[in-house]
C-alpha cells in the first residue's frame, strides 16, 4: 500500500475539481499590477479575493522601507530569535504592536497560523480547558491538536451556548480559555463579543480574540472588534495577522498578562522556526502607521463592502448575515461553485472558491475580499459578472433582481 | 442510565445526521460504515453533550469507532459528573 493511498478520497475530490477548468488551488498570477489587478492567463483580471483590505501590498513608503531594511539587513535572519537572535526590526515592531494596542507586552510570529498554534497551544495545559467557537479557522483546530487541554466547542456564535458549555466544566478544576474570531473569515460574520466577554467573566474564564480579519478594518482606530465593541480591556489576549490588512506576512499577540516574556521561552511554534526577515517586518511597522491613522482607509473600505453585499443581496444571491469586507455567495453545490467559479475567471474576476469541509455547514462559497482600494467601477462590475452568470446558470432569476442593473 | 439506553440515544442522533440512514445498530462504525466527516462526527458530539448534559472532550472520542464505544466514553464521562 503506498504511503498516500490514505489520500484517495482526496485525489478523486481534487481531480473532479481541476477537471471543470483552471485549477482553484494554484491559480497563478503572471504579474500584479496593483492591490486590485492582476495578469491572469494572459488576461487582465480584478482581484476581488486576496484579504488586501487597506490596499497597503504596494504602498510606497511600505515598499521603501522594506527596500532599505533588505540593504542594510540582508534577504534572511537565517535562524529562530531564540538561538540566532533579534534584529532591531523585531524589537521595534513588538514595541509599536503593543503600543497600538495599548498593551504592556507583544510577541510576534512568523506565519498568522503560527500565532494561533503557538499562543493557544502554549497557554492551554493539561489541566486547563479549551473551549472553541465550532466555526474557528483550521489553525485554531490545529492548536487544538497540539495542546494536552481537552477541547469541547460552543455552538457558532452562540453565548447562551458557550454558557452551557462553561457551567459543565465548572468544577473541572484548571483554567478554562475559551477562543473565539473578530471577524470570520469564510462568511464575514463577527462574533457577538461583548455577550461573549460577558459570558467569559461569570465564569472566570480566560479569551483569545483572533482579529486576523478585522484588525485594520473594523473600530476607530483599527484595532478591530474588541475595539468596536469597546470590550478590549476584557478581552485577555489578542492574536492577529501582517498577511491582511498590513500587507505583507507574519503574526502576533498582544497582552497585559504578567510573566508574558515566558512565552517567548516555552511557545515552541515561536521557539523553534526562523524570524521574519528585516524587510518584511520592516514594511510592516510602516503600514501598521497607516492603519493607525487610516479612518478615511476604513470609510473606503466598509463603503466598497456595503456595496459589494447590498449588490449581491440585491441581485437575488444568498449572502453572509452581516455587510463586511468578507461576502460570501452561497451556491447549492460543489459543481456549480466550481464551474461558477471559473466562468468569474474567464471573464476577469478572480474570487476565492471555498468548498467542504473548509466551509460552516458544508456550503459551497463563493468568497470575495473586498479592499479600499477597489473603485466603486471594480465593484459594480464585480457585481454585474455574478449577476450575468448567476442568470445563465440559473442560481439567480431575473424577476427577483431587485435593483441592480 | 445504562450502556443500552445510551447507544439507543446516539442511534437515534446518528440517523438525524446522516437524514434517516437505516440498519444503524451498536456494531456500526460511526466514521467507516456512515461516510461521516470529521466535522460531522464533531456535531454528533456536541448534540450528545447536550442531549446528556456533559462535556465530550474531543480527544476522547478519537479513539472510539463503535456506537457501542462511543456509548461507554459517554458513560464513563456521566459517571464523572456524578462522582
């Protein structure tokens, strides 16, 4: 029997799906030509799927920041900040990440996936409880295989069930973390946070907030849900990443928790993979000043989102329950996503095809990302070739097309 | 509640998951026989805790494959409550 034979169910799934047409898992990008266009096959395609929410991938000072720092650095750290050390980037990014948070203590990550398998998996002991939203990205389900703590999960967004949840593990002994999402990243819905604090603090719980998707893009000042839900002095932990709104690639965490520097010695998933080279962390502290003061970004961003939603809702599509930078079409099965998907990229539209068992209650998506820097004439147009191709392969039906067109 | 009662309550669970499977008895393999994902059995788990009104952490249930299994790591967990 060789070794991949366990994957047979894979390959069938996985051929079914190139069969339709272009590949959805390696879709390649002959050239970018901005945050929102793209070379696809010859053929100049709107990126309406990359998570650019500010738009920040090619922002000047970003880029000459980063051009500077890989100069005067070099291209690698060639090795982990525990055995080969710390560049002045490192420390001078961890400084600004706490300070924007308003935290005592940062610690950043290589990867975004990293952040969450380290901060979870680390914080969660064997005699500790995790308790996770059913829905939580597959890096948190994977910190869940790496930590000794037994995990139960809580019903979606649901506080009167992770209440349950919690009460049955009153006398367990141990503490109890429970993890929930700013923003979640396959629907755009956010979770209900301030019940949730609630629910966290009658029973003494710990909470990890991942804002991977809402850091940048939701509150005042950017700092995400637990900002707009003016719940952030309750929430224990924050764990986010560079890959979205900042632009480029890396995690972290922010904390106010005494003895935090003891992560960096016993978080292994921090400990034991090579830093992030000075130029990416470079263009990082430089976007993460654009956030700070990027409201009018913000303003962009959730306009370009409500017109993106409101236009799908409009056109008849099955969308998200909630108007974010995320918005997901819903299609009734993994042929049609598929074939719909690929109609999108031969007339110039890439979005993110997302399919069981990645997706809630094993839909079939249709994922787009909205940025601040679409054009209205981008999204309107984005619109329109759903609305075209959702009439032809009968998803949508023209009487019900309420007012776009 | 004994072992018998329990598997009865997971059958049942079992047959609303998989929209009215039939020929699901103590034997079956809940992951093999059933073509149940792993997001699946993980929904069995939570509609169990809440049917007993236990915590099934989900470790415990990696080792089971039986209905029968499954029922005695249900059991086991019961008595913990009440001890």
């Amino acid at each position: 029997m060789g070794i991949l034979d366990k994957f047979k169910d894979l390959r069938s799934a996985y051929d079914d799906v190139k069969s339709a047409g272009s590949d959805p898992f390696s879709v390649r990008f002959d050239k970018i030509l901005s945050p929102t266009e793209g070379i696809v096959a010859g053929k100049k395609t709107i990126l309406l799927g990359t998570n650019n929410y500010l738009g920040l991938t090619f922002d000047k000072q970003s880029v000459e920041t980063a051009v500077t720092a890989l100069r005067e650095n070099g291209t690698g750290t060639t090795g982990s900040r525990i055995a080969n050390g710390s560049y002045g980037w490192h420390a001078r990014l961890e400084r600004d990440l706490a300070a924007f948070f308003g935290r005592k203590h940062a610690m950043m990550f290589t990867t975004g996936y990293q952040a969450n398998l380290g901060i979870i998996a680390t914080l969660a002991g064997r005699d500790d409880h995790l308790v996770i939203d059913a829905d939580s990205h597959a890096c948190i389900y994977d910190a869940c295989k790496l930590t000794p703590a037994p995990v139960t999960r809580f019903k979606h967004n649901d506080p009167d069930d992770l209440r349950t949840r919690l009460r049955r593990l009153k006398n367990k002994g141990g503490n109890v973390i429970v993890v929930t999402e700013g923003i979640f990243s396959m629907l755009g819905d956010k979770a209900p946070l301030k019940e949730i604090v609630e629910v966290t603090k009658e029973f003494g719980a710990y909470l990890i907030v991942d804002e991977a998707h809402s850091m940048g893009v939701l509150g005042k000042h950017g700092r995400g849900l637990a900002e707009e839900c003016g719940v952030e002095d309750d929430v224990d932990f924050i764990v986010g990443t560079f890959s979205k709104s900042l632009g480029a690639i890396g995690g972290f965490c922010v904390s106010n928790i005494d003895d935090f520097d003891l992560l960096k010695v016993a978080c292994r998933p921090y400990m034991f993979t090579a830093s992030l080279p000075s130029s990416v962390v470079a263009s990082v502290v430089t976007s993460l000043e654009k956030v700070k003061n990027g409201e009018l970004l913000r303003e962009k961003l959730m306009g370009n989102a409500r017109r993106l939603y409101d236009g799908m809702a409009a056109a008849g599509f099955s969308v998200g329950p909630d108007a974010s930078p995320v918005v997901a079409v819903q299609l009734p099965s993994p042929e049609m996503a598929i074939a719909f998907w690929n109609a999108l990229l031969n007339e110039g539209l890439y979005v993110n095809l997302a399919l069981p068992p990645a997706t809630p209650a094993n839909m079939c998506l249709l994922r787009s990302s909205v940025s601040a820097a679409h054009s209205h004439e981008q999204i309107d147009q984005a619109i329109a070739l759903f609305t075209k191709i959702g009439l032809a392969f009968g998803v949508i039906e023209p009487e019900r097309i309420a007012s776009f067109g | 509640m004994d072992n018998a009662e329990i598997e009865t309550v997971i059958v049942t669970e079992l047959t609303t998951i998989t929209n009215g499977a039939a020929g699901i008895t103590a034997e079956t393999n809940i992951v093999r026989d059933l073509s149940l994902d792993s997001l699946a059995v993980m929904d069995l788990v939570m509609a169990l805790e809440d049917h007993f009104d236990i915590s099934i952490p989900l470790d415990r249930i990696a080792e089971t494959e039986t209905v029968t299994q499954l029922a005695g790591v249900v059991q086991s967990l019961q008595t913990e409550v009440e001890a």
